[in-house]
C-alpha cells in the first residue's frame, strides 16, 4: 500500500516503490538508468529506420519487446 505522501513524503518518494518491487533505492536506479539507456537506443534505431527504412528494421522492436519481459518478471 502506498504511503501518505503528506505524512512522509520523503519515504513515499524514494522508498516504497522500490521497496514494493524488493529492490533499494540505488538498484532500482540501476534497473532503471539500464531500461532508460535501452529505451534511447531503441528510439535511436527507429529514427535511423524513419530515415533509412532498410536499416534496423527490427531493432527497436526487439528491443521493447526485451524490455517488456523483463519489466514482467519483475517484484
């Protein structure tokens, strides 16, 4: 159950959600720094496709669809 973020707002901000996934503050983070550098790659080889559509013609797909698994095997 999420906190009152009028009551601790600190917690609420930067310890619960992690917590509910079983994670800390700084691995949460690193999940989802990994999942952001993923996601800009992904975005990059969509643009190169818009671009040049012969060229990564399935990156950025296979890339989400990456993402996606890990996300729903997660806490």
């Amino acid at each position: 159950m999420p906190s009152d973020i009028t009551t601790n707002p600190v917690k609420a901000l930067f310890v619960d959600h992690p917590a509910s996934v079983d994670e800390t503050y700084f691995q949460h983070m690193g999940v989802a720094l990994r999942f952001a550098f993923w996601l800009g790659l992904a975005a990059m080889a969509a643009l190169v496709h818009a671009m040049i559509p012969g060229a990564c013609e399935k990156t950025a797909s296979r890339i989400i669809r990456r993402l996606h698994d890990r996300m729903s095997n997660r806490g």
